[in-house]
C-alpha cells in the first residue's frame, strides 16, 4: 500500500470502558485520540502512530 492509500482509510473508534481504576498514562492516550465518555466514538485516520495508540488502551475501547 502507499501512504496516500492508506490515508483515505479511517477507524471508528468507542469508548467501552471508564479509565478510571487504570494507569493515567492509558487515560491521557484515551483523552488525547479526543474520546471523553463512555459510548462516545470517533473517526481517526488509519495512521502507524493512531493504530499505536489503539494497542495501548485497546482493553478500554473498540475499534470498526
């Protein structure tokens, strides 16, 4: 794939679970992909780094 084919491509990301009980760091990941609450979802950019951020707190969301 090239990289202005893989940038047309985006994810749905929800928040399923609260952060809180969880480290902050995994909380300041959830914050900064711009998801505030519970069931609230997003559209990101398929990106290495977006994907990356996933992986870490992928046990507090879901990825469509």
């Amino acid at each position: 794939m090239t990289a202005s084919h893989s940038a047309n491509k985006t994810l749905n990301i929800t928040q399923v679970k609260s952060t809180i009980g969880f480290n902050k760091k995994q909380g300041d990941v959830v914050r900064s992909m711009g998801l505030r609450k519970i069931r609230h979802s997003i559209d990101v950019p398929d990106t290495p780094e977006m994907r990356g951020m996933i992986h870490k707190v992928r046990h507090l969301v879901s990825v469509k």
